[in-house]
C-alpha cells in the first residue's frame, strides 16, 4: 500500500478509533492516545478478494457537553434524555486498496468515506443507552476522502437494533448491531456502476439504482485498562436482495471485516468531561 494510501486511512481510523470504553473514575475532558490496527477486509461489498492491513493512529477522546467523541464516535447532541436522543455524528467506511482487484481492473480506485449526518435513537429497554436495546437511525451524507479533498457521492439510511451489555468483571464491553441498508443511486453508482469506457467483454457497461443496499451484523467488544484500551470487532454484510445485486463488479452475496486495535492514552487534561 503506497504511504498516501496509508495516511488517509490512518486519518480515519482517528475517527473510527474514538470509540473507546468508560470507567467509573471521574473521567478527564480531553485524552490523547497512539494506537495500531490490523483488519481483514473485502475490497468492497461485493467482491470476494480480500486483503489484511496494518495501521498506526492518532485518536482523541472528548467529553463536552454538546460535543462528544467518545466509543460512539464523532457526535454533536442536540437532545438527550434517558429515553430519547438527537444527534449529528460521524463515521467511516473503510474500503480495501482495490488497485489490484481483479474485477476493477483499469478502472478508478475506491477511496474510503466519511459519513456525517443526524441520528435519532429511541431507548428500548435499558436504563439509558449505555445498555440493553436501542433502535438508532441515522441518515448520512457520504464523501469519499483523498488527497484532493472530500467529494460527495450521495447519502445513506441505516437503521440498526444496537444492544449493550454493561462492563464485565473483567472489564470488557460488548456490543451487537443487526441492520439495513438503504443508499441513493449516487452512492451505489460509485462502487457498482461500469461506464462505458470501463466496459469490456466480461464486464458490461452497469448502472445501478438507488434502493436497499443490504443487511448486516457486528459484535464489537472493548476493554480499558489504565491508560491502555483494546478492541476487537467482527461483521457481516449480505447483499443477495440488493438492487445492485447484478452488478458485473459483484462477485459474492456476502462480505467479512474483522479488526483487533490496541491503544495508548499519553495524556489526559486535568479537567473532568460530562459521562
């Protein structure tokens, strides 16, 4: 992987890596941390090359009032209650260096996303949201990331049953997500379309609708320990029914991420931030 490629992906993992655990101490305002990463990933939903990448990264974790970046990630809260929550909140979508793919040969590289956008969460069955079930919905503008800046390539819908379990004894926590999918055709177009000039024998020009864009699962768990956090984190994506389904570029109806990260908090303010 080229170091260009490495930056940006470096880059968002400072997002995607703020989600980190909470303890019960009085929590600072501000930490600052290095971590590493290795995942296992698809290229692309959809294709059935795979690839394993290591990566160092930056992370913060900030606890205002308004502004939080904490293990849900990036957010700005607009309403919170026990019950109900309103927030803006981003978030990565991490492709594989598709340069060598097979199916993508002479076409464009894919360039990883971010994702930003308002979520509203209704609290099913727990104290608050740090457990039991939650239905979160979030609605997201998408922009690829690369050295020439961000460029938007359409918007998502991705509703998800999240449960929490509460720390263990032996610190650990966990989390399932079971979701859809639903993306504009814009946002579809980037991964599944073939124009014209990309076309070849086996691969025919396509141009995909906007429509459902699968279903998936994630179990994450997370663990603090002192100034030093893990994570480790497991999904699973199925696309059989989805209206890109007859992509020449898709080659499988399912796709595995897996990812183990290990970080270092080197400092901390002396100020306490908002649980």
């Amino acid at each position: 992987m080229s170091f260009v490629a490495v930056l940006k992906k470096g880059l968002l993992l400072v997002l995607l890596c703020c989600a980190t655990a909470v303890y019960s101490e009085p929590l600072p305002k501000l930490e600052l941390g290095v971590g590493a990463a290795v995942q296992h990933l698809g290229d692309y939903r959809g294709s059935s090359e795979e690839q394993t990448q290591g990566l160092p990264f930056p992370f913060l974790i900030y606890r205002g009032e308004r502004l939080r970046a904490d293990r849900d990630g990036i957010r700005g809260r607009l309403f919170h209650s026990r019950s109900v929550e309103l927030n803006v909140s981003g978030e990565t979508a991490l492709n594989g260096d598709s340069e060598d793919n097979k199916k993508r040969e002479g076409m464009p590289e894919l360039d990883s996303a971010l994702e930003f956008g308002p979520s509203l969460n209704i609290n099913l069955s727990g104290y608050d949201f740090h457990e039991g079930w939650s239905l979160r919905m979030p609605v997201r503008a998408v922009f690829t990331v690369s050295t020439s800046g961000f460029e938007p390539i359409g918007y998502n819908f991705n509703p998800k049953l999240t449960y929490r379990w509460r720390e263990t004894s032996s610190g650990w926590k966990a989390k399932f997500d079971l979701g859809a999918l639903w993306a504009t055709e814009k946002y579809h177009a980037y991964y599944y379309d073939v124009a014209e000039q990309f076309a070849t024998e086996g691969r025919p020009v396509y141009s995909a609708d906007g429509g459902f864009s699968g279903t998936y699962f994630k179990l994450s768990l997370k663990k603090r320990s002192g100034r030093f956090w893990y994570a480790w984190a497991l999904r699973y994506d199925n696309i059989g029914d989805t209206v890109f389904a007859d992509s020449p570029l898709v080659e499988t109806d399912h796709y595995y991420s897996t990812s183990i990260a290990v970080g270092w908090m080197f400092w901390r303010s002396e100020t306490a931030g908002r649980r």
